[in-house]
C-alpha cells in the first residue's frame, strides 16, 4: 500500500524596511539559516526602502513570527503581503514578485 503524502503549503511575506534597517535583517535572516527563503525584489532596490520576499514552510510559521516580533526594537519591518501558497517549485515561480534571487535555478 502505498501511503499518500500530505499536501503541504507555503508561507509568503512580503516585508518592506528601512534601506538603512536592511542589512541587519538580511544578518538575522543568515543568522537564522533553514527558516525561510528570502530574496529582495528588485524594484524596491533603487528607493529608501527594501521589499524583502521570504517563503517558509507552514510548519515553520509559529517560528517565523517569533523571530520577526523578536527583532522589532532594532527592524520595524511593514508587512506587505501575507498569503499561504502550495509547497512547490511552480508555485514559488508563480507567486514569487520578482526578487533579485531567481527562485530554485529559474
């Protein structure tokens, strides 16, 4: 019998900061290495602020807010977009917003 994988979805934010807050996060986010994917999008790259786009998987939701409320004294991040989206490779590509960083060898 062959067992039937669940089906399991992705988390997707869209965080805008303070160009001048970027590099802290872009730290934190290496810091933190398996929680997410992130990438910055490019048309936020020429303006004073970065839009940063980060895919996580669902289970690692709770975590992810963790960390971004834990960095709230030093990032005050907006969030721009929040959505769940399938866990898989067409799916990033379709719903990815364009980040710097293409997305799993696209």
């Amino acid at each position: 019998m062959v067992e039937e994988r669940k089906k399991t979805e992705l988390f997707h934010w869209i965080l805008r900061v303070p160009k001048d807050q970027a590099a802290f996060l872009y730290f934190q986010l290496e810091a933190n290495e398996g929680l997410c994917f992130y990438s910055t999008l490019d048309k936020s790259l020429k303006e004073p602020f970065r839009d940063i786009e980060i895919f996580s998987p669902e289970e690692l939701e709770p975590e992810m807010r963790h960390f971004i409320a834990s960095i709230q004294q030093e990032v005050s991040p907006i969030i721009l977009l929040e959505e769940k989206i399938p866990d898989s490779k067409e799916a990033m590509n379709q719903f990815s917003k364009g980040g710097k960083k293409r997305l799993l060898g696209n």
